[in-house]
C-alpha cells in the first residue's frame, strides 16, 4: 500500500517518509465511500492517517526495538523519474532527496 523511505542515523529513534501507492489508496478510499478532492486532502483525513499508522504498526513487528518507525509523514505525491527522486533504474536519489524534502525531515526528529 507504500513505500517507506526510513530515517533515524545519528537520531534519538527511526522515523519515516511513507509515500502511498494512490492507485491502490483511491481504490480503498472508494470501496470505504472516503470522499476527497486531491491527494493532499485525503492523506490528512483522520481514517486514512490511522489506517497507515496500523500498517507502520504492522512493519514494525519485524524490526528490532531500535529499528522500530516511531514517527511519519505521508507524502502527497508519488515519487518517480521525472520529480527527481528516481533514477533510470529506479534506485532513490538520497542526495535529493534528503535537500527536497529536508523540512520534512527535520520536522520528524521534533
């Protein structure tokens, strides 16, 4: 249901950027009736926030106390090739990652 880009090196705990697969998420939302007018709006609806902390909750079991994702952000957008958050072949462009989405980050290790 997505991808997540952890952190938490040098952090007092791990932390992680989740980025929803929207397909997959438009489908759920339709068949629970979950009405929103654009990604932004539905990854801050209540019902959608706690059904990605369940599935935080649910990758958690299979991490090591220290390995465990205490906080997250939902990304409103997927990333891909052309944002730049992807190369060629699909590896992650940390670098760029990490410069694009530095706020984000930082606001994670509050």
């Amino acid at each position: 249901m997505a991808r997540m880009y952890p952190y938490g090196k040098n952090q007092k705990f791990a932390a992680a950027l989740v980025i929803p697969d929207f397909n997959h998420l438009k489908n759920w939302c339709e068949g629970k009736e979950i009405e929103y007018t654009s990604n932004k709006e539905m990854i801050n609806l209540p019902r959608i926030r706690k059904r990605f902390l369940k599935e935080v909750k649910k990758h958690n079991e299979s991490f090591g106390a220290t390995e465990q994702i205490q906080k997250f952000e939902l990304l409103d957008t997927e990333w891909n090739i052309e944002s730049g958050e992807l190369t060629a072949t699909l590896k992650l462009r940390r670098t760029y990652i990490n410069k694009k989405y530095a706020e984000v980050i930082s606001r994670l290790f509050i």
